[in-house]
C-alpha cells in the first residue's frame, strides 16, 4: 500500500499500462516532455520513450482522430483531452466515430480508447476549465463513461478502461486530484495523504466498469451521486445526522441499475446530486431509471440538486458549486413524513 | 481621405450552371509527358511546382509519355482496365437495383474509377485504406467477391453488418478496406493515426486517406495534415477533386483561390497534382507517394482532378444545379476509354476483345446480383432480424441492452 494522491494514482495506472501492454499509447497537449498541465504523465515520456508517450498538437478533433485510427490498427491509445471543456472539437470523432466503429463493421475494427480528461469546478476555472460534460457522453450508445471520487478508484478504473475493448470516457474532477473536501471552499480540506481513500495499492489491480460502490451504508434515504460531490454529499450528511446510504456511482454507463433500485427499495427515498447543469443532464436519467424500478416503494418525491443551468462562472463560483447546505436541504425534504 | 465603400461578401459561382455552356477553361490543363518527376527523396520545398502542374501520362494518340510513364506490364494495364469497366458495370447494376427498391441509396462513382482501381493495384496486401463512399474501386480491383458487395448493399440475410449500416459502407479488414463514415472527412485524420501506430510499432504497412474536394473543407482534413507534417507517418493523402459535392462545385470548397494540392504547402508535405482521369497517371503518382511512404519519408498529398460524371447519389439530380451536357465537356476525357485507346495502340487489344470483355463483366455482375438475390433485398427481405440491431453496439451486451432488446421483442 501506498498513500498517493488522485494524480499520483492515475500516473501510477498509466505506468503500469505502459509496462505491460506494448500497445498502449498516451499524447495529448503538454503530456511528453513536460508531463501534464496536472502533472499526470509526468516522467513517462523518459520511462517510455517519444513513440509512447508524446505531445499532440493543439487539436482535439486530431486527437481524437489519431486515436480511433490507433485503435483501428490495434493499439490502445489514451489520449488526454487537457479540460474536458476543450472536448468538443472531438465530439464528431467521439461520438460520431469511435461509439459507432464496432457497430457499423461488425466489430471487425473498434475503438478501444480512453479518452481522460479533467472536468468540473473548483479551480475557479471559468466557463472553460470547470465544466462537467459527461451528458453528452452517457446519451451516445457505444460508449462508457466513468468518473471517480478517489485515488484508489481512480487507478483500479483507469486500469479498468485502458483494457476494455469499448471506447471509455474517463472524466477526471480535478478539485479532487489533490485531496478531497466537503464542498466548503474556505475551510481547511483534508489530504489524501490523511485520506482513507488516498490508500492505493501498488502494482495492477482493477475496479470493474459498471459498478458503484456504497461509501456510506445507511436506512434513511438513498442519495446517488459522483465525482467531487461525493465528498459534499458526505459532509451534508454528517451534519444532517441523517442516516443516509450513497451510492457513488463511479460508472454512469453501464449503469449499476441493481445497486440503485436494491438501495432504493429499502430506503423508499432518494436524492441526487451532480455538479453539472440541470436540465438534460444525468440526474434526469437517474429519476427516470429510479421511478421505472422502484415507484412502488418510493415514500416522497426525489430531490435533485445540481450546478445551475447557467455556463460555469468565475467569481460566482462558489453560489454555482452545489453547496453542502444545499444537499442539507434536500435531505431534509425528502425526510419529511 | 479616401472615401469607405459599403463591404459586400463574395460568394463564389460555377463556371456555368443549366442551360449555360459548359465551362472548363478554370482548369488547369499541362499537356501529358511535360510534368517533371522528382526524386522520391527530394525536399518537399523543392517540388512546390508539382502542385501547379498536372501529372497526366497519357496524350491524344494514347501513347504513353514523359518522365511519369512507368513501363507498366501488358498484364497489369488488363488488371487495370478490367477493374475499371467491373467497376462500371457493377455502378451500373447498383444504380438499377436501387430504382427497382432493392436497396434505399447507391452511389456511383462513374468517370472516377481509375483513381481508386490504380492506386489499389499500386498498394500492397495489408496496407489501409481510409476510403470515402466513392471507392468501391479498391474492393473491386482487388477482385473481391462482388456478390459480397451486393449482399452489403442489399441488407439481406448475408450481409456481413448484419442491416445496421447504410448500403454500400463496406468494411473489409482483411482486403484492406477500413469501415466507411458518411460523416464526411473523419476517416483522413483517422488514416493518419493509423500511420503513426504502424510507425510507432515499426511495421512495414502504410495507410491511404480519402476525401473529397467538398469535405476537405472540415477540420479533420486540416487536422490530418497538421498531424501529418509533424510526426510525418506513412500515409498517402488522396483528395479526389471530382469537382461537385452535391450541388456545390469546388469553390464552395475554397477550390476557386487555390488548388487542393497546394494545401499541402503550408505544411510543407510533398504535394502532386495529377491527373485522375490517367490510370497510368494515377498508378505512377501513387507508386512514387507509396514508395515514399514506405521508405519512411513521409506523407504525401495528392489532388486527383476528375469529374463526377454520374449524380452524387441517387438521391440526387445533377441537372438542377450544372449544365446537361457537361460531361461531353469534360477536357480530361473517359478513364476507361483513354487506357483502352492506348492499349489498342500498343497494340495489346482491340475493341472486339473489349466488346467482349464488357459482356463478360456484365454476365459476372448480373450472376452475382442474381446470387445476392436470392438472399434477399431491402425491398423484399428477408432483412436481418431485430436482435442484429442490438449486437456490436459494445463487445459485450451491457444489462440496459440486454433489457431493451427484450423489450423489442428479441
């Protein structure tokens, strides 16, 4: 065991896939020599060598492009992506050609690509380095979406995606890279280094693809939930004493629909929380798929919180960041007889 | 002080549109045998020229002349000319079966047929082609089985993609043929990734890219050559210029304020303007940007100036937007006819050998649209089966997939 922070995971999985599977590929803008505006492909170039690890030119649709070509011809690329609010130059390439690859030739090429990039607020980023896109993903069959919450999850799922056959969505919350907190931005946050979660094992292990995790058992409500707000969620529900159990869903397709309606049916409520915007994003999925499972059981209506239908802005960050107050309330509401 | 017009935008015409007289006096035409041939080493900055010139090896009288011409074997003009004309005819077939509901959409390449049979006969097994929808060349010339085609075409009971896929969106791994887009232009920058994973591995494969001169206009096309001037993979980059993209001729495409080939100089990859209407032009243009790509020196762009001599689809009706009689227009002739003319004056054929050949073809592709058939059609069925439409989606079914083929019936 080793304490590493998200980063350190998510370069600890990289390495250990660049060991051990010549076709694996990593590039995107600033990941060679330099290693990563984040740092995640730090000292990989010169473990690897350049036609490893390499420095793409400031195209993301070539990015993505090179990749699915890659893939055709057997490799497996990683390809970084350096804000996931960059990605929409790639989004033809994406979604238009790295889902539908398998379909459309019998599976005789495919895509097996993992697309990381970092993705939501915190960083007081603005509009264009805090965005949580991952909606736009999970609404294109063919392709899997993951987010992670923690440095151990983060490395077994990296691992996970980097060996699937399936083009993988890798959104990485970048307020969580170097350690956790509960969505107070002006009190002290804890490191992973303090962190259980910040506990990694070394060498390869996976987290499967398509399961969440319960990071908190509990009777009262089901709360569903990813990524940073993860850590929200669970400080909302330390201070509501609410004897809550969340569900962090870490894959969002395939989703752990039997870990939700399980979950749901023993508590009778349910609240979701998700940083990106609200109208069509993935919370809407999850209301959908918990009343189509579990109506019968349901005690109150589902609470939904989440960012603001507005662009991220800058100086309101902290109003838009969904706030563990926020979460209180909701909770709160759903319990009321 | 000078005196501020009111601006207005330029929005570029056609020579001429129905009922003008056709106009091809924009083309750039050098006589055959008059374009230089670098040395495949050369720098890339030295053979700017070539972009401006037109490779072309064939003249009037059929002979063939000038550095380009390439002492191709009796055999391998026989090869060339029976794709073209299987090439034709089978168009020919497939345009018919559409009319007769047999599948929803074909796509004719007619007048284009040398570009994609030459540069097939001048790649080797196991080299990639990223191809548009228009190069049904490359399957054909490398005498793969058309019924096969059809069967695709058709979305019948053996159709290898199982219906999910429009007609003609072949994919052939093993003939060297990657799975077609119609999202035009993606498949250029995917040709270049391609290359770098074979670079990256060190194989000895190559990869071949193709677009159009209309989607040369996306990203991806501007992507592929950034990608390809900087790690300089081995890929051969083709631009059939066939001067139409559905009703909009070239210039809608940037075509009116400089050439396609010349694109190529910004990035300084070696760029060829060639005459794609010349099977003996396109073979020897591709062997030189093949060879170069095989002795790792690089990319190369080619502008392949041809004429969409059919609709772009049959969907389409090319007599709303262009002239009826362009074709007849046409300064750079019949592919067919001029590598025919000029095996006849080599002395290796004759029109009665041809007459005969052309029947012999027909008769094949009427068996095999016969054989295919007998499968089914789109029109008549039998058409693969609901569940199909749910496989391939991931390499394994995940559980909401699983539920929701259930739910379809399956």
């Amino acid at each position: 065991m080793a304490r590493m922070n998200m980063i350190q995971a998510i370069r600890d999985a990289l390495d250990i896939k660049l060991a051990d599977d010549d076709n694996v590929v990593v590039f995107g803008e600033d990941v060679g020599y330099f290693g990563g505006v984040f740092r995640a492909t730090q000292g990989l170039q010169e473990k690897y060598g350049k036609s490893r690890v390499f420095d793409a030119p400031i195209s993301e649709l070539g990015i993505i492009g090179a990749a699915v070509g890659m893939g055709a011809y057997g490799l497996r690329p990683v390809p970084e992506i350096q804000f996931a609010d960059y990605i929409l130059p790639a989004y033809d390439q994406i979604a238009s050609e790295a889902a539908r690859l398998r379909y459309r030739s019998s599976g005789e090429f495919s895509s097996p690509i993992t697309v990381r990039a970092p993705c939501g607020g915190g960083i007081y980023g603005g509009q264009t380095h805090s965005q949580s896109p991952e909606a736009l993903f999970t609404h294109v069959a063919g392709l899997k979406t993951v987010i992670p919450s923690n440095p151990y999850d983060a490395k077994g799922l990296l691992i996970a995606s980097i060996e699937d056959d399936d083009p993988v969505i890798f959104l990485e919350p970048k307020r969580l890279y170097n350690g956790p907190f509960d969505g107070r931005h002006d009190g002290p946050a804890t490191p992973w280094s303090e962190h259980d979660s910040g506990e990694v094992p070394e060498g390869h292990y996976t987290v499967p693809l398509g399961k969440a995790t319960i990071t908190r058992q509990g009777e009262a409500v089901t709360v569903l939930t990813y990524g940073t707000m993860v850590h929200v969620v669970a400080a909302a529900v330390q201070e509501t004493g609410i004897d809550a159990e969340v569900i962090d869903l870490r894959t969002l397709v395939p989703l752990d629909e039997e870990a939700i309606e399980t979950s749901v049916k023993k508590t009778g409520r349910c609240v979701i929380v998700h940083e990106a915007t609200k109208t069509s994003g993935f919370g809407g999925e999850l209301i959908a798929v918990v009343q189509e499972l579990c109506f019968h059981y349901l005690e109150a209506p589902i609470e939904r919180i989440t960012g603001w239908d507005t662009p991220y802005p800058h100086a309101q960050e902290w109003d838009y960041f969904p706030h563990p107050d926020r979460v209180v309330k909701a909770l709160q509401k759903v319990m009321e007889p | 002080m000078t005196e501020t017009k009111p601006l207005s935008l330029q929005v570029p015409e056609p020579s001429s549109r129905p009922g003008d007289k056709p106009d091809f006096s924009y083309i750039d035409l050098s006589a055959a045998g008059t374009t230089r041939r670098p040395e495949v080493d050369c720098a890339a900055n030295s053979m700017r020229d070539l972009a401006f010139e037109l490779v072309k090896v064939l003249d009037k009288n059929g002979d063939a002349v000038g550095p380009w011409a390439m002492d191709l074997d009796d055999a391998m003009l026989l090869k060339g000319l029976r794709a073209m004309e299987k090439t034709r005819a089978f168009d020919e077939r497939m345009q018919m079966a559409q009319r007769q509901g047999k599948t929803s959409i074909y796509v004719q390449c007619r007048g284009e047929e040398a570009i994609a049979c030459g540069q097939r006969l001048a790649l080797k097994k196991g080299d990639m082609c990223f191809p548009t929808y228009r190069q049904q060349g490359l399957l054909i010339a490398q005498d793969f089985p058309i019924v096969d085609m059809i069967c695709q075409i058709y979305s019948n009971a053996k159709d290898k993609l199982g219906g999910r896929s429009l007609p003609f969106f072949y994919s052939e791994r093993e003939h060297g043929f990657f799975s077609i887009s119609g999202n035009l232009g993606t498949q250029f920058m995917q040709a270049v990734g391609w290359a770098m994973a074979s670079a990256i591995k060190g194989d000895t494969r190559i990869a071949s890219g193709w677009i159009g001169d209309g989607a040369s206009a996306e990203g991806d096309f501007h992507a592929a050559l950034v990608f390809a001037s900087v790690y300089k993979p081995p890929v051969v980059l083709n631009v059939v210029n066939n001067q139409w993209a559905i009703s909009s001729f070239q210039g809608i495409a940037g075509g009116q304020a400089a050439n396609f080939a010349c694109r190529g100089h910004g990035f300084n990859i070696p760029s060829l303007r060639v005459d794609g209407n010349d099977f003996m032009a396109v073979y020897a243009a591709s062997s030189w940007a093949i060879e170069r790509a095989r002795r790792n020196l690089g990319p190369t762009l080619i502008e392949w100036v041809t004429y969409r001599a059919a609709a772009h689809s049959t969907s389409d009706d090319p007599t709303k937007y262009r002239p009826k009689d362009e074709l007849e227009a046409w300064p750079m002739g019949d592919p067919i006819e001029r590598l025919k003319n000029h095996m006849i004056h080599k002395g290796i054929w004759d029109e009665e050998r041809h007459t005969a050949l052309k029947q012999e073809l027909k008769d094949e592709v009427r068996a095999a649209a016969k054989e295919a058939e007998s499968y089914g059609t789109l029109g008549k069925g039998p058409v693969p089966g609901i569940g199909e439409m749910f496989e391939h989606v991931y390499k394994e079914m995940p559980p909401h997939l699983l539920k929701q083929r259930k739910q379809a019936g399956v």
